[in-house]
C-alpha cells in the first residue's frame, strides 16, 4: 500500500463523519444547516361542540300523579320544562268524595251553584304535571245560572291566571301521569 492511500481513507472518512453529523448525529457544526419539514396529516374528524339549545335543554320533569286517571285542584304555577308545558297543581278536595274515587272517575264537570262543593285541605303540598303536546284545554265561564256555559280553548299559562270561583280545575291523566285534558269547572252567580 502506498502512504497516500490511508490520508485518502482517513480523510473520506472524516468527509463522512461530517456528513453524518449534519443529518442529526451528535457532534460539531458542519458548517451548514439541515431544515426538516413535516406536514401532519389528519386522519380524525372534530366532534362538533354541543349546539346551546342542546346543551340548555333539559328534559321535561316527571309527573308526580303517575297511576291516577284525573286530578283536582287549582293550579298554582304554569312554566315549561324542556320543551315540555308543565302544570303546578294544587290539590283539593270534592266534599263528600273519596280521594281514590276521584283519581278512579274525577269531579262532575258541570258548574257548581251557591256553597262551593270542594274545599282545600293542604295549600303547601303541590304535584307536577307535564302536559301533553296535544291536550285538550278548556276554559268555561258561567255568567248566570239560567245561561248555558261560554267555553273556549286556553294555554296551560291561562289555566294559571284564572279567577276565583273559576279557578279549580279537573285533569284527566294517561297512564304515566300527562295532562291529556283539563277543564275548569266555575261557580255560577245566583
């Protein structure tokens, strides 16, 4: 071997080091720059965040008269829950009727004349009663004894605005407890 050809080596191996350095390898500058670009590729999609009317919405409450086919009472505050009209009602009781009879088969719906038939037992205890999106509402003034009743379709926010002496209110229930039908029945002036 000649003494060149190892100067040769070491020094291809030196030019080698170098560039072995440059490309990440630990050790002094090689007197240029390496820039590396990566571009990320995505590959899942964003869940979208939860609209505000989903997020606010909540669901409607539970009816507290699940089991009974009607209730009686006055109605102390209408408000909406969920989407849902839901009703406040104030339970009385029909003088002379047992509360199970009337869960069973309700009050009479025609209009009471002098004493009034129903009295309130409990004015702090109330029931929640959702109402269903198709419920039959209706409103019925007497304005005397010897004229036939004036009647009309309401809100459940009306039922919550009544008068006394037209206040009470008879609901009829479905098997879970909804409000299918509500009526008022008023007192007539003698």
């Amino acid at each position: 071997m000649t003494p060149q050809r190892p100067a040769v080596l070491a020094a291809g191996l030196a030019t080698a080091g170098l560039a072995l350095a440059g490309c990440g390898g630990s050790g002094g500058s090689s007197g240029s720059q390496v820039t590396v670009t990566v571009t990320p590729t995505v590959t899942a999609k964003p869940t979208p965040a939860p609209s505000r009317s989903t997020a606010a919405k909540a669901k409607a409450p539970k009816s507290d008269d699940r089991g009974r086919a009607y209730d009686f009472g006055t109605v102390v505050r209408a408000s909406t829950v969920g989407g849902t009209p839901v009703l406040e009602l104030d339970r009385w009781t029909w003088k002379g009727l047992d509360d199970a009879e009337l869960a069973r088969q309700g009050v009479p719906l025609t209009p009471w004349k002098g004493k009034a038939p129903y009295e309130n037992q409990n004015a702090r205890l109330t029931y929640t009663l959702p109402v269903s999106a198709d419920a039959r509402i209706l409103y019925h003034h007497c304005i005397a004894g010897d004229q036939p009743l004036q009647t009309k379709s309401v809100t459940p926010d009306e039922l919550a605005k009544l008068a006394t002496g037209e206040n009470t209110v008879l609901v009829k229930l479905d098997r879970d407890g909804v409000v299918v039908a509500a009526d008022n029945i008023p007192g007539c002036p003698r």
